[in-house]
C-alpha cells in the first residue's frame, strides 16, 4: 500500500511540478515517465552495496514495485494517447468546421 501511494505521488509530483516550471504536454509526459521509472535501475546495485549477501531480501520488494509501475504507466500511457487523439480530432474539427474523418470515402 505504501508502494501505491508512493508511487501516485511521484506521478502527480512529476505532472503538476512539470506544469508549474512551464513545461508542455509533450515534455510533462516525458518528465512524467521518465520522473519514476529508475527504482530498478539504482536500486539493484544500492541494494547490493547496502545489504551484500542480503540484498536478496531487498530486491523482491524493488521487483513488484518495479511490477507496480510498468502496469500504472501503460494505463496512463494509454490514457494519454487517447487524449491527443481527441485533441488532434477536435483541432481538424476546428481548422475546417467539420469533420474530416469522411473525406475521401465516397
């Protein structure tokens, strides 16, 4: 539980932090991934420096959690391609009055 709400607030963090330093979509979304994705990375060899022949006991925990945000991050990644989607739909819709998803069918 503790991994979740650690997890929620470096997203949120990386987000509205990104936001307020000005960044755009595009950049908060890499700040935002990127922000959160090196537990396993320094984790592994902290790990071994801190605990030695114990840091087996120390990894498993690092590997769910490593778990844990890969599956957060494919629904957020999903979410936020479904967003530029609509974005990218309402902003033809814009420039030109219409829709164009039936131009060219007929």
């Amino acid at each position: 539980m503790v991994e979740a709400v650690l997890l929620a607030v470096m997203l949120l963090l990386s987000w509205y932090g990104a936001r307020a330093l000005g960044f755009g979509r595009g950049d908060r979304i890499a700040i935002q991934f990127a922000g959160s994705k090196k537990s396993l990375a320094a984790g592994l060899p902290m790990a071994s420096v801190l605990f030695g022949a114990q840091a087996s006991l120390a990894v498993l925990p690092l590997m769910l959690f490593h778990q844990m945000q890969l599956m957060v991050c494919a629904v957020i990644a999903k979410r936020r391609s479904r967003d530029a989607e609509v974005r990218a739909e309402a902003a033809v819709v814009d420039r030109g009055g219409r829709s164009r998803a039936g131009v060219g069918s007929g």
